[in-house]
C-alpha cells in the first residue's frame, strides 16, 4: 500500500471522530458521501473526491475549532492541495470545487438553500455567499462542473445519523486504483 494511502488511513484515524457543525462525525459525514457517490453510479474517482472531500480539515491544528468559531479555513483548497501530492485532477478538482458547488446551487435553484443544514446555511456566508450570475455562469464552465455538483449533492445528503456506509477499508482498493501513476 502506497505512503499516500496510509497517510490518509491515519488522519481518518487520528481526526475523523471529530465534528465539523453537524450530529455526526467527519469520519461518518464522509463515509456517507462516498455510499452515496457510489449509489449514484459516479465514477470511481467522484466516489474516491466524496470520500476525501473535507479532508482539509484534518490538515490544520484547529480545523475543528474553526468550525466550531465561525472560520473558513479554505479546507476545500487545503484538501484539493494535499491530495495532488497522490492523486490528479478527476479526484482533487470536485475536492476543490464542492464549496463553490454549493454557492453556485444557492444561486441557480430556488429551494437549495431551504434543503441546506444549519451549519451550511452558516459556513455558506463564510464561503463566499450565493453566486451572483456572472460568477456561476463562470464556475458552469469549470471541466470538473458536472462532478463537483454530484460531489456537492452527496456532501449534502450525506449528514443522515441513520444511515450506516461501509467503513473506510472498505475504500482501499478504490483509493489505490485512483492513485497518480
């Protein structure tokens, strides 16, 4: 197993019980999001970005503590940044792009925001706000459009305290496979 792959095992390990504003833990936010990336057919890498999503906020001493205080730390860029040491664009660019999706969703369905949880609907004003429309027909062109929004989606519904999803090993081969040749 590649240094890249037990790095990740560990944060998951060392940080993934913590909060991040909701009822779960990241760990179980982001096992979620990945159930259900698969669910949803995406491809392989969509399914690696949704379980690798908020990663950025175990890169950072107090990603937690900002949360929990009202700051953005940028952990989409942080994340999306730490990633492309292993993986390329299919897996790093939704990562980077899945706050931005969320604004551009605000923007461009009415009842998005009404459908947002608490700690998104707070987060969203700290990330920029709701697109205005020369920003989201912007980001409607970024190549990685189409798969941030799945991500974005599956972040969104993937916040359920009675949904269970296979554990992180069960991950590892998909995770290999998506790895930077």
């Amino acid at each position: 197993m590649s240094a890249a792959i037990d790095s990740i095992f560990e944060l998951f390990a060392r940080f993934g019980a913590g909060g991040y504003g909701e009822d779960l833990s990241l760990e179980r936010h982001m096992l979620q999001a990945a159930a259900l990336a698969r669910a949803s057919g995406a491809a392989d890498a969509v399914v690696v970005a949704a379980l690798l999503h908020d990663i950025g906020y175990f890169l950072v001493s107090d990603g937690a503590d900002a949360i929990a205080q009202g700051r953005d730390i940028g952990h989409e860029a942080l994340g999306a940044a730490w990633l492309s040491r292993a993986f390329g664009p299919a897996v790093t660019a939704p990562v980077a792009l899945h706050v931005q999706a969320k604004r551009y969703l605000c923007a461009v369905e009415p009842d998005y925001f009404d459908g947002l949880s608490e700690a998104s609907r707070l987060s969203l004003a700290l990330q920029g706000g709701v697109m205005t429309a020369a920003e989201a027909a912007q980001f409607a062109r970024e190549p990685a459009f189409e798969a941030a929004l799945l991500l974005r989606r599956c972040d969104d519904r993937g916040k359920d305290l009675s949904r269970d999803a296979p554990p992180l090993g069960h991950y590892r081969d998909l995770l290999a496979a998506a790895l930077r040749r």
